[in-house]
C-alpha cells in the first residue's frame, strides 16, 4: 500500500529534517527545509507529514508549500526520489517486470499534485445565515445571542451537523453529539479554504436538553494544522488584538481571534509575535481551569484582562446584553494588567464570591 512505502520514505529522509519528530501515528513534522521556517524561533517545526486518502501529504504552514511524497522527495533528494519512484511503480505493477524502466508518463501520473477541499466545495452543503428566513430557529438563536448582522455573512447552518463532521473529516464516525441541527462556524486558512468548523448547538437557555447535549463540537478537515485559530486572518496584528475564549465572543469585539480549544493559548500564531496582544478569558472566578490559564499565561509575560469584580457576567456574549461592544472593550482596556500587578489582581478576582 501507498501510504506504508510513503511512511518509510519520510523515516529514511528524516536524518536530513531538522527537529523532526512523529507526533502520532499518522502525524510528523519539522522545519521546513523549503523555506527554512521561523527564522526568530528555530523551535518552530511548521511543515508536517499528514496522513489523507491512503497516502502522505506534505505542507507547511509558514510557507504554504504542498505536495505529495513524490513531489517533495524530487525537490528535497533526486536520488532518494527515484528509489521511492520504482518501488511505487512495483506496487502498481507487481514484480513480473523488474527490468523494466519507469516511464516518464508514469511519473507524471504519480506526482499528480494533491487535491484540499476547497473554501466553496466545503460550504455547499451549509445554508448561509442570511439565506435562512426571519422565522427560522437559527435567526431567532442570532437575534436572542445579539450576533451582529455584520458578521452573519460568516456563520452558516446545517440540519445534520453529523454528516457534514464526516464530509470534513471521515474519520469522524458514529458521533451522536453532532446528529442534529446546529449553527456552524466555519474556520478558514489565509487562502480562504476551509480548514475545520465548530458546531453550536441551537439549545436556548433553560431547555430541558441542553445539559444533556454538547453545546460545541468541533472538527478539523486538515489534520496537518495542530492548532485551529478563528478570525486570524481577518484580525490586523498592527493594531491591538484581543484574543478570547469563542468564536461566538469574537465576534462583538472589534480585532478579536478565538482559540478553538484552550490548547493553544499558550502558542499565538507568528503572525502576531509583534502585536499587542491581550489576553480575555471568560469571567469565572470559580473555574480552576480558568485561573490556571491565566496564572500561565501571566508566567509567560502576557497582557491578561482581570475582569472587575463588579463584572457579573461569565463571557463576553453575556456582557452584551447590557452594554456596548465598546463599553466592554472600554472595560478590558482598563483592566489589562502584566506580571506582579496581574498576579495581584488574579488573587483579587479569585475571592469574588
């Protein structure tokens, strides 16, 4: 099978990829010898070995280089390219004709460039928001969360969020959780292609289901990118950048990203290396994970907003309901603190009661 020779042709090459290392199974990566990756964090390994459709595909995510193991052996080693070429075409052809030379026509049918799911064969199967009639429960949820009109153009629905898990990633089968209508949340790369997607369950508040149902599923379509961010590449990192805990909350605060899943807190994207940076975590005091995220990233040197404690609402989506988009960031402004005095003001809005 293909991807068992591709396997051993990333081993072999390894020797000559600088920090490589497999992270699972089906999962490599290292700097990127195509463009030399990160040249101010030479712990950065941004090109990774992913494994889709029974073969290894190769790219990086500083350069966007992709390819195929055929193409990147020919561009990375000539000589280990054509030991992995003829062993591709003994599998296709058996061993009967061991004499026989590739052909150039062969080569070019093995090196045929691989093909991503684009940003519009993804979204076919979801309706637009501003498609949906006014009565439609996904409208009512938009209106009730108080989602700007202007951002609807990026939010979509889907009767059957299941089947769309397993248009974006196969793998994801028998899953439950997504068999049902959801709003989702689309996340692109900066080419605008689909690269994963998170689904929000329509449950109101106070619905007898909602505690039984997860309210987020999300999935990646390319398994190469570890970390998923939203709103990265609408955001402007010469301007300042508020980084929170949703894509819903994203979306009320002008120049926000989410992180999709806490993970990444600790591992912004370079393309905001030199921003100013804040940091909004949702306001729950009580919530251990929370104040361990914030106590790492105040470690770390961060700008962290420390909510007021006359602040009552858990995230930003709540806070709307009572104020403006710019009295809350008139609000985080102010209660954007770095090292010693974060520290205070973390132990000071853990006592809130």
């Amino acid at each position: 099978m293909t991807v068992f020779i591709d396997k051993k042709y990333i081993n072999i090459v390894s020797s000559q990829l600088d920090k490589f290392s497999w992270k699972k199974q089906d999962l490599a990566n290292c700097r990127c010898p195509i463009c030399g990756d990160s040249q101010k964090n030479k712990t950065k390994t941004r090109l990774y070995f992913y494994e889709k459709k029974n073969k290894y595909l190769v790219k990086c995510h500083n350069c966007g280089y992709s390819a195929d193991m055929f193409g990147f052996l020919q561009e990375l080693n000539p000589s280990l390219h054509k030991e992995y070429s003829v062993e591709l075409w003994k599998e296709k052809h058996g061993t009967k004709n061991k004499s026989r030379l590739i052909g150039e026509s062969e080569m070019l049918s093995l090196m045929k460039k691989p093909e991503f799911k684009k940003k519009q064969n993804l979204l076919k199967p979801l309706t637009s928001v501003n498609l949906l009639p006014k009565e439609h429960p996904c409208v009512a949820f938009l209106e009730i969360r108080k989602i700007p009109k202007s951002k609807w153009k990026y939010l979509f629905y889907t009767e059957n969020f299941g089947s769309y898990m397993r248009l974006l990633d196969p793998s994801c089968v028998n899953y439950p959780a997504g068999e049902r209508e959801r709003l989702v949340i689309p996340v692109f790369d900066k080419e605008g292609n689909v690269v994963g997607a998170q689904g929000r369950v329509l449950t109101m508040k106070g619905e007898s289901n909602a505690r039984t149902t997860l309210r987020y599923v999300t999935v990646k379509a390319d398994k190469s990118i570890d970390r998923l961010w939203y709103g990265m590449w609408r955001a402007n990192p010469k301007k300042r950048v508020y980084v929170v805990e949703g894509p819903i909350d994203s979306l009320f605060i002008p120049n926000s990203i989410a992180m999709v899943g806490s993970g990444a807190i600790d591992n912004i994207h370079d393309r905001f290396r030199d921003s100013d940076v804040v940091y909004v975590l949702d306001n729950e005091p009580r919530n251990t994970q929370i104040a361990k995220y914030n106590e790492k990233l105040i470690k770390m040197g961060k700008q962290v907003c420390i909510w007021p404690s006359e602040m009552l609402d858990k995230d930003i989506n709540d806070m709307i309901y009572s104020r403006s988009w710019n009295e809350i960031r008139r609000i985080i402004n102010a209660n954007t603190f770095t090292g010693l005095e974060a520290t205070f003001k973390l132990t000071q809005w853990r006592k809130v009661i």
